[in-house]
C-alpha cells in the first residue's frame, strides 16, 4: 500500500511537470539595439548615427503572459540622451496579452488584431517576430 501511494505520487508529479509550461524561460527582459545612419532629408547629408534600444517585457499573468514593449532614441550627434520613443512614428506596440504554444514554442496574440505572434528559442535566448528565429531579441533578465 505505502508502495503503490509513493509510485502514484511520482506518477503525478512527472506528469505535471511535463505539462506545465516553461515560466521561467518564458518571463523576463529581451531587447536589441538598431544602429543607423541619421540624414538631413534636404540636403541627405549625414548627421551622425542614431541608435534605438527595443525592449519587451514579458511577465506572468492568471491566463496568459503579458507583452509590454518600449523603445529609446539616442542620437551621437546630439546632446539629448536617450528619448523615449512613445509618441514618435515608430513607437512601440502597446501592452497585450499572449498564450503560450508548446508545439512551435510560440506567443499568440488572444487578440489576434493586436499583434503579431512571437517565437521563443530557447538554447540561444532569443524571441524573434518570424518562425525561422531570425534576429531578434537577446534575452537579458
């Protein structure tokens, strides 16, 4: 009797454990900076390199994940510092929720209008916006 309750004990704990999802590789910090070349559009002189830092967060929530998304403008030619890109044409997306596909290891959107789905590789720690993992973002935290 005490045999069958520890095997039906270990049975259920191995069986949960492979159900659950990944949380602790999916929630965290993932960003990328894009460097780029800055021009005067009349004359097409260039000014100087400009470099946006893009960072999603991704946080636990009771039936899904949560996507926020931010992004920073610092240009080199100038004395402005880092600007925060929210109100700029190319602003970050706005805050959604996602669920989580272990079959493709895939985010999707519960709002399918919203935005696009996100695909996580594991082994390099990245969360890229294509399914052949291109790019990306390199998980940081």
């Amino acid at each position: 009797m005490k045999y069958t309750r520890i095997m039906v004990i270990s049975i259920a704990a191995l069986l949960s454990s492979c159900n659950s999802e990944p949380v602790d590789k999916i929630v965290g910090s993932y960003a990328r900076e894009i460097t780029f070349e800055d021009k005067n559009p009349a004359t097409m002189k260039v000014l100087g390199n400009g470099t946006i830092r893009d960072t999603i967060f991704i946080s636990k929530k009771k039936d899904g994940y949560q996507v926020d998304n931010t992004r920073w403008l610092k240009n080199d030619y100038d004395q402005e510092g880092w600007r925060n890109l929210e109100h700029a044409e190319d602003h970050p997306s706005p805050t959604y929720t996602v669920s989580y596909d272990k079959t493709d290891q895939s985010l999707n959107p519960t709002n399918p209008l919203m935005a696009n789905p996100l695909y996580l590789d594991f082994n390099k720690g990245l969360l890229c916006s294509d399914r052949n993992r291109t790019g990306g973002w390199k998980k940081v935290k």
